[in-house]
C-alpha cells in the first residue's frame, strides 16, 4: 500500500463552539469542555489532515490516545483543536495534538492511528 503522499508536517486546526453536546456539567454552571469531547476533536483532526492524502479506498482509525486535559472551557467558548502528523511507519500514523481555548492552551499530546481499508457492506 503506497502511503508516499503521507509526510510528516501534514496538519488540520478545527475551530468550534463549545455547546450542549461537549459539555460535562459536574463542574457547575453550564458545563465544560468534557475531556471524551476534546479527545473526539483531536482525532477528527487528526483524520482531517491525512484522509485526502490516504491510497483510494482507505480511512484510518484510532488505536492509541495519551492526552492530558488540564484546563477548563466553558460552554459557549471557542476551542480550537490542532493535529499535525510527526511520523509515518507503515500503515501506522502518529499526530501531535494540542487544544486551546480562547484564552489558554486546554490540552495535548499524542494520538495514533493506523491506515485500514474501507470496509463495503455487501
């Protein structure tokens, strides 16, 4: 499987708007960024910066996240998610990852995923 359009440095931001769906309210008030929702964001970006770059017929999945999540975002916030792949090895792709708010990086670190043939439902 050719993977020669995968290069290191490919990169996608996502920029959204904390809501009802990625909130945790346990923290009071209207909720905040819920850690599950922030690891979602990483991958989708992480899938962003290389689907257009993947073999016909191929997608990837996740296999490995190890993230910290070390500041809060309220509801109603803008958070911008950032992935940029660090290295291909084979069908194995690793991303740095980063998330900030507003006013402060919430969260980074890593994220893995491996180049899988799209499965056909028959």
């Amino acid at each position: 499987m050719p993977t020669n359009d995968l290069t290191p440095g490919l990169k996608a931001e996502i920029v959204t708007t904390v809501d009802d769906k990625l909130v945790v309210r346990h923290m009071g008030g209207d909720g905040v960024l819920s850690t599950p929702s922030m690891i979602g964001l990483m991958e989708r970006a992480g899938i962003e910066a290389v689907q257009s770059h993947l073999p016909e017929g191929h997608t990837t999945v996740g296999f490995e996240v190890n993230v910290k999540h070390f500041g809060a975002t309220p509801k109603g916030k803008k958070v911008t998610v950032r992935a940029e792949l660090l290295e291909v090895d084979g069908r194995k792709l690793r991303f740095k990852v980063e998330a900030h708010d507003e006013d402060k990086k919430v969260g980074e670190g890593t994220h893995r995923r491996a180049i899988v043939p799209v499965q056909r439902k028959g």
